[in-house]
C-alpha cells in the first residue's frame, strides 16, 4: 500500500502549489480610500461574484476543503 500514499502525496504537493497560487492571485478585500467617496459601489463592485475574482474564490474554497481531506487521510495511516 506505498503507492497508495505516495499518490495520495504527489496530488496533496499538486493540491498545496495550487492553492497558493490561486491565493495569490486574489486581489485584497479592503478597497482603501475609495470607499470614503463612495467608488467602491460600482457594477463590477456588485457583482464581483459572477466574475474571474468569485469564480477564483470558488476553486479557492475546494481546493482548501480538498486539502483538509488530504491532510486527514495521509495522518491516518490507514493504508
């Protein structure tokens, strides 16, 4: 049962790089002193959801979830 734990290994290494990257490429949440004029409030402002940043957000929060279940499967030991 090596080969099991070291594919399990190779996809967590593939799983991690992948998740830094897509953090990194995230823009920050705080929108500075834009928001004090009100220039926050834009149409791309409201619907950040529908565009690359929330479809980054969304494989951010699989990812991160596909990290967790790695992490708990290669401290096990089961295999």
């Amino acid at each position: 049962m090596g080969a099991l734990k070291i594919a399990l290994t190779v996809i967590f290494i593939i799983v991690c790089v992948a998740l830094v990257v897509l953090v990194l490429m995230q823009e920050g949440k705080s929108a500075g002193l834009g928001t004090i004029g009100g220039a926050a409030e834009t149409y791309w402002g409201k619907n950040k959801s529908r565009s690359m940043e929330g479809l980054l957000v969304k494989i951010t929060k699989v990812l991160a979830f596909g990290f967790i279940l790695l992490a708990l499967l290669l401290n096990l030991n089961i295999y």
